[in-house]
C-alpha cells in the first residue's frame, strides 16, 4: 500500500518587490528548497505562488527565506492540488 503524493499550493503575499529583479530574487530562494517544484512571482500583485509536493518544504521555511532574501512576508494560504 503506497502512498499517494498530492501537491499542495502555497500563496504567497509579499511587501518590498519593485521590479522583476525582485520577482527573480524571490523565486531562486524559494525555489532552492526541497520538495518545491514550480515557484511563479509577480511582483505588481505582490505574490508568489509555490507548488510543493505534499510533506517537504513547510510554509514557514519559504516565509523565511523570502524574509532572508530581502522581502517581507506578510501572510499566506495553503490548499491542495487535486491530481
């Protein structure tokens, strides 16, 4: 009986992007963690959305490298990805 890996979708919202260095800044460090498997950022509605697989990277460690990197974290919202 194997589990079942489901994808689970963070969203993100970010004070401090300026521009699309900072979109890309945001996605490298968000990106290097495990489990992440697509990272897009828009800095004009000031959010990212993380696609990780169920069980790896927690909310928490992204907040803290988006903090990390420069930015300001200032909440998110977890759902799952069906398929």
């Amino acid at each position: 009986m194997g589990e079942v890996s489901h994808d689970h979708l963070v969203l993100i919202q970010i004070d401090g992007m300026h521009c699309h260095r900072c979109e890309q800044a945001i996605q490298r460090a968000i990106g290097s963690l495990a489990g992440v498997r697509e990272v897009e950022v828009d800095f004009l509605s000031g959010q990212a959305s993380v696609l990780v697989e169920r069980g790896t990277t927690q909310a928490a460690a992204m907040l803290d490298a988006i903090n990390q990197a420069g930015y300001r974290a200032t909440g998110f919202v977890e759902r799952d990805v069906d398929g």
